[in-house]
C-alpha cells in the first residue's frame, strides 16, 4: 500500500500542477501543433483555406499533469468552402 502524502506534500504537488508548462512541455506543445499544421498543408484541399491551429485543453489553461498529459489542438475552420475532389 502507497503512504499517504502530507499536507505539505500535496501543496507542494498541486503547486507544480498549476505553474505553466516548462519549456520541454512547451516544446511538445508547439512541435504537436507544427505537426498538425504539416498534416493540413499537405492537402491541397486546405490550400488557402482560413484555418487556425491552436492548443486546446490543459496546457493552455495551466492545468495539466506534468508527464501524464496529453497534448489537445484545435483546428478551427473561420470560412466555409466546398470541395469537389
């Protein structure tokens, strides 16, 4: 059976939770977002298309859980478009 953390440590703990990311999350945050991006660019039904990629989730709301969070991207449409392919 685990111990149980003090008072001490588990204000310590939720502490580090809610510090923005360091710069290896931020790392991992952009470099999910240049990837997403790079997935987009190379449809050419999305050529000139208005779209936004951002992060989405934890990360930009100082939230997550340092090494156990994943990595949230919105990928927003700001037009509307039809294609026939």
């Amino acid at each position: 059976m685990a111990r149980q953390l003090t008072t001490y440590e588990r204000l310590a703990l939720i502490s580090k939770w809610k510090s923005p990311p360091g710069p290896s999350q931020e790392r991992r945050l952009k470099r999910a977002e240049n990837m997403v991006r790079a997935a987009i660019d190379q449809h050419a039904a999305f050529h000139g298309v208005n779209i936004h990629v951002e992060a989405k989730g934890s990360y930009p709301n100082n939230t997550n859980v340092r090494g156990d969070s994943d990595v949230d991207i919105k990928v927003q449409l700001n037009e509307c478009f039809y294609y026939d392919g």
